[in-house]
C-alpha cells in the first residue's frame, strides 16, 4: 500500500481502541492510506494491548494510555493532536457487570462520552461518531423490530448508560451544531472478544470441561453479527454518514440463546472432534440476569439502503471462524482472565448474583 505524506493526511481520534471492536475497528483504518489514527484507551480488564498486536506506532499510529472521563488530559490531547474526526467506543460494556456496579458504567458511558463531546466542540472537530447498542431501545419482545426513530427504553445500567450518550451526543448536535453520528450495533461476536460475553464464554467453558450456564429459560432473543461486517458498517458511517443521523447496524437474524449454544455445541464438536450430545448435556438452566431483556430486534434498511452495506458472514460461518479462533488462541484466553477476573465469575456464576 502506498503512504500518503503526512500532510495530506486526516487525524482520527478512536477512543477504546484496544477492546473487541474498537480493536479490528484500528486495524481498518490503518489499512486506509488517508488516517492517523490516534488510539485512546484506558486498558480496563476489557482493555488489551495484545489485540493489536503487529501495529507499530509512528506517523500513522499512537497509542496514548488514558481516561476519556479525565477532562484536563483529554482536552491536553485535543489541543496537540487535533483530531478530524472522533470514533468512541470506550466504554464499559458488560450488562452483568453493570448489575453488580453500575457507577464505572456513567463514569465512562455518559460523562466520558460528555467528556469528549465538549472537547470535540472546542476543537472544532468535523465528524464525532458515538458508537452505540441496540439495548438503548430496551425490551421489545412483542413489538416489531426497531427502526432508529423507536422510542429508547433501556432496561440495565448499562443500557441506561449507554442511551444516556446517545441523547448528550443528539444535544450537541441540536445545541453547538457539532456534526456527529450515531451507530447502534446488535449483538457483535469474533475473535478477541473477553470471555466473559456469551459466546466466547461458551467457548472456554466446553474447552475446560465445565458445564454451559443459560439464564432463566434460555428463550431470550438477540440478533447476532460477525464483528468484521460491524466494523464494516462502522467505517461506512464514518466516511459516507449523513450528519446528524443514526443507523441501527443489524443482520435482523434473531437466535434464542438456546440455539446459539446448541450450534455452538455441534460446531465446537466437529472443530475438537467432541462428543456433540455429551455437550449440549452440560447446558444448565441457571438463575435468571435480573431485568433481563427477552429480545433485541433492529432494522437495518437505513444503513443497508443508504450506504449500500450488507452483512457478509452468515452466523454459521461466523461462529465457525470464533471457535477456531479460540481454539488456536488458548494464551491470550489465558492474558486476559486474571484474578480479578475469577473474582467476577464467582459473583455471578457461583454465589449467583452476589
Ligand atoms: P470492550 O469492553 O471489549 O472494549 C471497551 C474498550 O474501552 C476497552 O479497550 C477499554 O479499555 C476501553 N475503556 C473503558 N473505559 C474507558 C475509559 N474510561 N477511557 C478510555 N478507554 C476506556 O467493548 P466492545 O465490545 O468492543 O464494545 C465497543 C463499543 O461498542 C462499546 O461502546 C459498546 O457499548 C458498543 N457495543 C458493543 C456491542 C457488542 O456486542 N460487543 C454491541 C453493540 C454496541
Ligand atoms: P451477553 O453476551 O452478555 O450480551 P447482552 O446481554 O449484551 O445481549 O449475553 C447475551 C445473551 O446471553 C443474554 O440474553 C444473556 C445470555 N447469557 C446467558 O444466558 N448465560 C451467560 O453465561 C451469559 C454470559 C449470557
């Protein structure tokens, strides 16, 4: 690939750069000529280095450790970088965490985001993309899917939390006139996601031999994409959004948990040459996640109509790619579940719900 020289060049700042999405999110924009990105993130638990692994910094790429709550640092950062354009996915982003401590979630999720709005207002910033879910929309189980105008009705803290920066993000809009834009995911998967979300958790639980927890009924519903089709989306929003706007990133393919685990349970049998009935016996119907939503549901006609995307990998094949991912990739499993990470599995999984 050809280098454009430095001076032709747009500055990204993508805050959260080093977690699951924000992650493949770095490594699609470096492979545009055009970006410097600068990556700031502050390597909570959910935060790794080793997820961009092969970049190296230089007049393309920095990596700068730090909070986007903390306003004197992050508006130190704006004055000497200068962004273009803002990317956010920092935030904390684990529902069952957000029951157990909801405070870190409005720390990060809505005054971060508060945070890096005015600094983009001062500095005068020309695109400020605020990534999103669709939990902000909350429970939907006997309405139609949600096209973006749907009415937000979070139900967790973290949800809450999240719904909270999408309406600062629209006020500054409205107020300050800052351009932004606004994407609301379903639920991503893939490589480098922390093991304590569905299905990589899943994943490590058939591989130590340990029994496969669903809540409640396992009936819940959530639409699923492969995170390299929402990263996709994402840099089509980022470089073709219209200002102001918001798009629902869906493949509107809705799976019960249940039949998430039980395909999980006949791929990882073929992928690890497992007994696929002795798996699905592990499935344990276990306390139900207080205020848990039953289904998430999205259209995504917006952003497939205006932006000409489409959702390339089929669950299958996506679930496919993760568990052979996982399987190879035992040692950053291994990183990135510390002691404190036990600490959490015991709270949820073991005294259930603290
Ligand atoms: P993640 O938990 O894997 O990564 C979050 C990143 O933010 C980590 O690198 C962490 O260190 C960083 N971070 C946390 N607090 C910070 C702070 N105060 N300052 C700077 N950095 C901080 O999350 P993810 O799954 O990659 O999700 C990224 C974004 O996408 C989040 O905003 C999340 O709400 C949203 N989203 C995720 C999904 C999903 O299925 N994973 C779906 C829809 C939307
Ligand atoms: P999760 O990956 O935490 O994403 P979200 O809550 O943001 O949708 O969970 C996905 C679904 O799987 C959700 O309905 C909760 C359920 N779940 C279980 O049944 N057991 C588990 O151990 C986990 C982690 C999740």
């Amino acid at each position: 690939m050809t280098r454009r020289s430095v001076s032709n060049i747009k500055r990204l700042l993508v805050a959260g750069g080093c977690g699951f999405i924000g992650s493949r999110f770095v490594r699609s924009m470096l492979e545009r000529a055009e970006w410097r990105v600068i990556n700031l993130d502050k390597l909570t638990y959910a935060g790794n280095l080793e997820n961009l692994k092969g970049i190296v910094e230089g007049d393309h790429y920095r990596f700068v450790r730090g909070d986007i709550g903390d306003r004197t640092f992050v508006d130190e950062l704006y004055d000497k970088e200068r962004p273009t354009a803002v990317v956010n996915f920092a935030a904390e982003s684990h529902v069952d965490r957000s029951i157990l401590d909801p405070a870190p979630f409005f720390e990060t999720n809505t005054i971060g985001v508060q945070v890096l709005l005015e600094g983009a207002r001062k500095h005068g910033v020309e695109r400020f993309l605020q990534v999103s879910t669709d939990e902000v929309y909350g429970d939907v189980e006997k309405m139609e899917p949600c096209d973006e105008e749907h009415r937000l009705a979070p139900s967790s803290p973290y949800a809450a939390s999240k719904a909270s920066a999408d309406h600062l993000t629209l006020s500054y809009k409205r107020t300050y006139g800052l351009p932004v834009l606004i994407v609301r995911s379903c639920n991503n998967y893939g490589p480098y996601q922390f093991p304590e979300k569905l299905i990589p958790f899943m994943i490590g639980n058939v591989m130590r031999g340990e029994d496969l927890p669903l809540y409640g009924d396992g009936m819940q519903r959530r639409e699923w994409i492969f995170v390299e089709d929402c990263v996709d989306a994402i840099c089509r929003v980022l470089e073709r959004g219209e200002d102001g706007e918001i798009y629902n990133i869906s493949t509107e393919d809705e799976h019960t948990n249940l039949a998430v685990i039980d395909l999980l349970c006949k791929l990882m049998a073929d992928e690890a040459s497992m007994n696929v009935a002795s798996l699905r016996n592990r499935i344990q119907f276990i306390g139900d996640r207080p205020g848990h939503d039953r289904r998430y549901a999205t259209r995504a006609k917006k952003i497939r109509e205006k932006l000409t995307w489409n959702p390339l990998v089929t669950f299958e094949v996506g679930l496919r790619k993760t568990i052979r991912w996982y399987l190879t990739n035992h040692e950053w499993v291994e990183s990135v579940t510390s002691g404190a990470y036990r600490d959490y599995y015991d709270a949820v999984y073991v005294r259930s719900w603290g």
